[in-house]
C-alpha cells in the first residue's frame, strides 16, 4: 500500500475517490437501466454493458480499490473499440461516445495513486497526460470543418455553357422583367427570381476589405414573433423596404438616410406566426401594360357587405358538391379571355402623375398597399384611398389568420398574392384563393378558386371562396412574355390530417402552379408530394433559367422543395425536363387509406441525405442524452422518407417541414452555369393527439382566449375540425437544447446548372452562437446549423448569405466553396441579403431582424457594406 493512501487510511476516507467513485456509479446505473430499456427495443447493448461496467468501477474506486481503475480502462477500452465499430472515421459521432468517458478517464488516472493495490504512480501521471492530450487534441479537431465536399477545381471553372438570362424583351418592360444592371427591382432582383447581380467591383480579391458603410434602424421591433425577413428594393437612387409590422420606408441608397415613411397601423393581433415582411413590389405605371382580359363578377364587391360570414364553415365551406369539378376544364383558355381585352388595356400614367412609379406591398392584417414611389403617399387611384382588402369573399377571418408575408408578383399590369392561412388551427380555416388585381386601380381582375373553376371573381351573395383550401404563403415567380405567374401552393389546412379533403384539394396541394393572369386560371401544375400530411409545402420561389437541352435552351425554371428535391420543369407546360420517378411510400399510419402508393423523386439533385436515419445517427453531449435520443428513436414509428403521422406513438419526420430548402430558395450564376443552394438536415419527432385528450390539454385555436400558447410551428396545433391535434418537435430537441440527430444541421452547396452534378457542399454555420440550454458557446467550430434565408451571386465569384444561427454574413468563393469574409451582425441575419450599385459604389445589404423560431437575437438594422 502506498503511503498516502496509508495516511488517507489512517485518518478517515479519501474523499476525491468518494466523490468520484459515486459520478461513476450514478452513471454507470443511468446508462444500465436506460441501456437495458434500449435493449429491451431492440437497441445497442453497449450502455447496458458499459453501465454495468461503471457501476462496478465506481463502487470499487469509492472503496479505494485499484480493481476500481481496471474495471474503468475496461469500459475505456470497449468503448473506444465499439466506437471505432459504429462510427468509423465520423468525428461528430466520437463526441458523445467519448468525451465524458475521456474526462473521467482523466480523474481515475490522476486519482489512481490513491487506491489499494496501486503500483505505479508514473503510469497513472502518464495514463492522465494521454487524456489531456486525447481530450485537447478531439477539441482542436472540433475547429477543422468536417463533411466538407472540396471543388473539383476543373468543374468549378467557369464553363462555356449557354446564358441563363432571359433574352431582352421585344416591349418596354417592368423593371422587375429587365432589372437595371445596379439595380434589384423585385423580391428576387427580378421576377425570374435568380438572385443574381452583375456587378463585379466587390470580387474576391478584394471582398475582405469590406466594411460597413451605413446602418439604418426601422425602429419596428416586436416583443414577441419578431423575424422580418425583408429584402429591400433598390430602383435608381432610392432602396425601398418594409418592416416587420409593414412600415414602408424609403431610403437613399447611398447614405442610408430615410426619404420618406408610411405607416399602415398593421396592430399586434395581426401578426400570424410570425411578423414577417419579406418584400415590397415596384410598379412603374409609365410603362403600358399588356392587354388583359376582364372576367365576368359574380357580385360587386359591395355586395358582400350584406352576405352572412362563414354560413358554411361547419360542412367545409363551398366543396362544389352542386357541380361535377372532376369534369371540369382547369387549365384555362388564354384564347378565350371572357371579355374584350381592348376594354382592359389602360393608357399609361404621366411622367408628373401622383403614383406614376409605386411601391405596393401586403400587410399582415391582409390588405393590399400602393404608396406613391417618391413620397410615400397613399395612391388614391388604388382600391380605396391606395388599400384594398383582401379578404373581401372570404367570410369570418379572426385576426392573424389572413396574412400577406411575401411580396405579390406582377404580371401584366395584374397584382398576384396568395397570403398566409395560419397553419394547424383549423379544418375549415379561410380560403387559400389566389387573387389577382389591377395595378393601378387596385380592382379584382380575377380570383381562382380550385373548387370552383367555373368562377373567376367574388363568390356569390351569401357564399364564400371555399374554406380551407391550400394557400400560398411564399414569394411566385413570374414570366411577362409568357403572361405565366408560377404559385409555390402550400397544403390544406390541418396539415397532418387529410381525411377530409377533396379531390381539386389533393390535385392543386402542395404544387408548383401556372396561373395564366389574362384568365386567372391554371395553365399548368406540377405536384411535388401526394396527399401531403409532412406540411411539405412548397416554401421557395421557383427560379426562371434557359435550360441546355440537346444543343438548344428550353424556357425552364428550378423547383425547390423541403424535401431536398430539386425539379427542372418546361415553364410553358410544366413537363419536367429532368428525371422524375415514383417510388413506393410507406403506408399505414392513422388513415391508411390515404397514403399514396407511391411519392416523386427527382432525378436531377436532392439536397437531402441519401440513406435514412439509423440508431447511430443519434445524438448528444453525453452517452445518457445520446441514448435517451437512442430510446426515442427506437420507440418512434420510422419507415424511412414519408413516414405515415401515427397517434399511438411518435413518428419520425425527415427532413422536417423547414427543409430541405424553404423560403430563402436558391440562387442562380447564369455565366458560370451553377445553383447555390443552401439547406436544412434535421428531423422533426411529431405525434398526432387524439381531440379529446389535446382538448384535456387546452390547445385551442389562436382565436379563442386560451389559444395563443406561443411554440414552434405545429407544438400543439389544435386542428380543430379533425380527429386529431398535432404536436411536433421541431428538430426533435432534447432538455438540453441539443438536437438528437448529429451534426451537420445544414450546409450550403454549388451544384452544375446543366447536369445537376454537386461541384461542393460544406457544412454552414457555426456554434458561435448555440451550445447547451441555450448557452452560446463563442466557438467558431462549423458544426453546420439550422438556417433561414437564402443568398445572393455576383458576377465577382461570391456568395454572400447570412441565414445560419450564428449572426454572421458570409463572402464564399462560388468556386470552390471557401468563406472568404464575415462580419457578426447585431442581431439574427434570417433574410435574404441584396447587391447594387449606387454613385458608382457597390453595396451589399441585409436586414439583421433575427428570428423567434431560429432563437436569434431580433433587431431592426438595416445594414449596407461597401469598399472603402
């Protein structure tokens, strides 16, 4: 016996082996009963065994035994030889295995001189050295990004590949149909929504020399739901934006000084999930407009002042049970435009006239806005006194659940706006009808309504538009020569029930459709998911491309998808012009008979991971959360992509409904030919509550007094008027914070226009900014995180894009996938940044809002960087 633990002996118990022999012991007993719990699943056998293990361990170091040190370097030992086993080479799977058992590796060793029976003081100070080191150099590893796919450089040279920018048009056009090269006239910099500007005074040679050049705060910022998500406007001289509650303001796009501010007093309850105002739309009425068709009205609209509200919600509205809809002709006859289209054709405006250029926007109490572009003045020739109601034909609409969020999409002189149906309330919510209105007198030019085709304006005298029906919530694209407006279609309300919906609702769901806008009916549409219960919903704007096909370019457009799918569809017909193949779904779930026999998959690209979530993908801090999640996984329902929703049990959702890739959507390069696409990897743990127990638990809708309960998305959506609430984990978070999946949680990638080939993906974000509950962590490790918001490419070789958790704006190299410069932002970046010139300077901008539900910092800066 060594003389100190002779004189511990001698005078009581060696408290340091007392205090650690009982972690040890504690868990070693965590890990043995959760591990034979996992076991008992079907799970790994190595936590029961490894428990087992500590637990002997444990108890012999609280007796002072050296048997104590032996029993440990056995579950030492069997744990690095499982992990070698089970995760390879992966680092991020190392780190739960590992580190708690590395660092109480490190107590026994310098604690080992202290037990009966111990022979070598240097092999334990040697033993403890090698933990350090192990521990030091696992941490420094931490600081190498990992799954990081590197360019091939030959491929991510530019490429002599056909231009992907739509030829000049034969007519004066909108500026959002031909933007100005130091301009961004639309939502997308232009209608065809490539993100992409042609400026090259900011490249990468000298990108690291940015800095700010002016900082403008809104002083719009919410107590609550907070997530502007604006991307400002910039025509001529003048950057024009909204803010989260949709104040307009117009600023100088050189000094960031305000011109002009209009306040549409857009009150609280309004906000729907979130107070976003991703846009405003640029209209110049100077320019004429092609002729439009005039559709027949069915009422005028003052005619619905007298019509009962709601008269039909509680039988689902208007389900066109009075006509045969399954024989009706949807597509629309742009040769047959229901009236004389020389009576729709309006002389332009004075160069002098009130509201010649304006600004237009959709506000989150779902009105539609038209202020004057020079001062910000109401137009009078607009709706009433510059607004008009949305919601007119709708019936009952309780605040926050109508909500404009995206900005509308012009198209021959015709205003397009869907709006947001707050998700997961009810069955028979609003309708999800997609209207169209003049311009420049604000009147309704048409309003589709997909079950009730034979109508193309305000419903009836005591009718609605169908209740609802699925929605669009996001940005659409357009084409002005095509006169083809393209609707990313969000779900039916009550997403994760379908039990009672109808056939033109499973037809139009989750779609990309053609809305012709001399008719207001569908061209064309393209489905992404069959009978959608995943709230897949079509979140990014569809981007406009030439695509090479057979030594010619074919007028296309890129689909992306939450699922990861990217389509590449003939944006005349809609015929895709990639591969696109049914496979086999899962079935079963809590209605069965519902589930398609089989989903689409394209061909071209996916962004999401190709093999399904195993046990090992599971993650955490510590082997007890990694095998709690291990737990969860094994008594979840998982059957792979599409996993039917179950009640009895959790299910496994994979992706989750934020992507894949969701309103950011993706950017285009038309010299070099490539996509960047960024994008979410993490599940969600969704369960389905049956209506007597979620009414037990008090979910409501947001419009009755016990109903606004705050959460994410879908945590305890009531949708009342079906069997079941919803109650969704989103990222399937434990206590911790921490996600059960390992890292990465999203990347950024470059992929070949023409082929669909991946050139290079990283992992994107850092843990800068997260950590466990909730406690940032400093470190600029490249963990990959959740993100929001997309990115911008210039002609210089960058990307520039915020998005991730971690309050950074990044410069990449687009050529091989390298940040190239960042700057922290004051507060969370999720918005999509843009680029123009002005007084022969480059500028990039972002809105640094932040986000409630990516638990970023909010703010209201409106931040523009510049050269020196």
């Amino acid at each position: 016996m060594s003389s100190i633990h002779s004189d511990n002996h001698r005078h009581g118990r060696d408290w340091p082996l007392l205090v650690l022999g009982l972690v040890i012991t504690l868990v070693g007993l965590v890990l043995a009963v959760g591990g034979a719990y996992l076991a008992s699943l079907g799970g790994s056998w190595y936590y029961v065994l490894a428990g087992i293990g500590l637990v002997v361990s444990g108890v012999q170091l609280m007796r002072g035994r050296a048997s104590g040190a032996w029993w440990f370097a056995a579950v030492f030992v069997g744990t690095l030889a499982w992990t070698i086993w089970e995760s390879g080479l992966s680092y991020w799977r190392w780190i739960p295995r590992l580190g708690l058992v590395v660092v109480l590796a490190f107590f026994v060793a310098l604690l080992a001189p202290r037990l009966a029976g111990w022979r070598s003081r240097g092999l334990a100070r040697g033993l403890a050295a090698l933990m350090v080191v192990l521990f030091v150099g696992a941490f420094a590893l931490a600081f190498v990004p990992h799954g990081v796919v590197q360019a091939d450089r030959g491929a991510a040279e530019a490429r002599d590949v056909p231009s992907v920018v739509s030829p000049a048009m034969a007519t004066p056009a909108q500026p959002a149909d031909a933007p100005a090269a130091t301009d961004w006239p639309a939502y997308g910099r232009g209608n065809a929504a490539q993100r992409y500007s042609p400026l090259t005074a900011i490249n990468r040679d000298n990108v690291d020399g940015l800095e700010r050049a002016w900082t403008y705060r809104t002083g719009d910022l919410p107590e609550r739901r907070w997530g502007a998500e604006t991307t400002p406007l910039k025509i001529g001289d003048t950057l024009y934006l909204c803010s989260a509650r949709n104040i307009l303001i117009a600023l100088d796009a050189v000094t960031g000084e305000q011109r002009w501010r209009f306040d549409p007093k857009v009150p609280d309850e309004a906000i729907p999930y979130t107070a976003a105002c991703r846009g405003v739309s640029y209209y110049d009425a100077r320019i004429a407009a092609a002729p439009m068709a005039i559709p027949e009205r069915s009422a005028a609209p003052g005619d619905m002042a007298a019509a009962p509200a709601d008269t039909d919600a509680a039988e689902g509205g208007n389900d066109g049970s009075a006509i045969d809809v399954a024989s009706m002709d949807t597509t629309g006859d742009a040769g047959d435009p229901g009236g004389d289209p020389a009576a729709a054709t309006f002389a332009p405006l004075a160069d002098n006239a009130p509201c010649a250029t304006r600004i237009i926007e959709g506000t989150l109490d779902a009105r539609l806005v038209a202020v004057d572009a020079r001062t910000g003045k109401p137009c009078a020739d607009f709706g009433d006194n510059g607004q008009v109601d949305i919601t007119v034909g709708m019936g009952e609409t309780s605040p926050g659940m109508v909500s404009i969020t995206s900005a509308p999409t012009i198209v021959r002189g015709v205003v397009v706006t869907g709006h947001q149906v707050l998700d997961g309330q009810r069955r028979w919510a609003p309708s999800g009808v997609i209207q169209g209105f003049d311009a420049v007198t604000g009147e309704l030019r048409w309003a589709w309504d997909m079950m009730r085709p034979d109508r193309s304006g305000l419903p009836p005298a005591g009718e609605t538009y169908t209740r609802g029906t699925p929605n669009m919530w996001t940005t659409a694209s357009g084409d002005e020569e095509l006169g083809l407006v393209y609707l990313p279609m969000g779900n039916s309300s009550a997403d994760y029930w379908s039990g009672l919906r109808r056939p033109m609702e499973d037809e139009f769901a989750t779609s990309l459709v053609a809305i012709d806008v001399t008719t207001g009916k569908p061209a064309w549409h393209f489905q992404t998911v069959h009978k959608d219960v995943w709230d897949y919903d079509l979140g990014s704007t569809a981007t406009l491309v030439d695509f090479p096909v057979d030594g010619r370019t074919v007028p296309a457009l890129v689909l992306p998808s939450k699922q990861g799918d990217l389509y590449v569809l003939d944006r005349r017909t809609g015929e895709p012009l990639t591969g696109v193949e049914e496979r086999p779904a899962p079935q079963g779930g809590v209605e069965p008979e519902r589930r398609s026999p089989t989903q689409p998959h394209s061909l071209y690209h996916t962004l999401r991971r190709k093999d399904d979530l195993t046990e090992r993908d599971m993650w955490g801090i510590s082997p007890i959360d990694q095998m709690a999640c291990r737990i969860q996984f094994r008594k979840a329902s998982y059957e792979g992509f599409y996993t039917p929703p179950t009640a009895d049990r959790h299910s496994i959702q994979y992706p989750g409904y934020n992507g894949g890739s969701d309103w950011g959507g993706i950017a285009v390069d038309p010299n070099r030919g490539i996509i960047i696409a960024n994008y979410n990897d993490m599940p969600n743990y969704n369960i389905l509550v049956p209506r007597e127990k979620a009414d037990e638990l008090g979910w409501a809708p947001r419009d009755e007094v016990r109903g606004d309960q705050g959460g994410a998305e879908g945590a305890g959506d009531p949708q009342m008027g079906t069997p079941y609430a919803i109650n969704v984990n989103a990222g399937w978070r434990m206590p911790t914070g921490l996600l059960c999946k390992q890292p990465p949680y999203g990347g950024i990638r470059a992929i070949e226009l023409a082929t669909g080939r991946m050139l290079w993906d990283r992992p994107f974000g850092s843990a800068r900014a997260n950590g466990p509950f909730g406690i940032p962590s400093h470190l600029p490790i490249e963990i990959g995180t959740p993100n929001n918001g997309g990115s911008v490419v210039t002609a210089g070789g960058l990307v520039f894009i915020a998005a991730a958790t971690d309050n950074l704006i990044r410069a990449i190299d687009i050529d091989t996938g390298e940040t190239v410069w960042q700057d922290v932002l004051p507060a969370g970046g999720q918005a999509n940044p843009m680029v123009y010139e002005a007084g022969g300077r480059e500028y990039l901008v972002i809105m640094a809002g932040g986000h409630h539900f990516m638990e970023t910092p909010g703010g209201d800066y409106v931040i523009a960087y510049a050269l020196p």
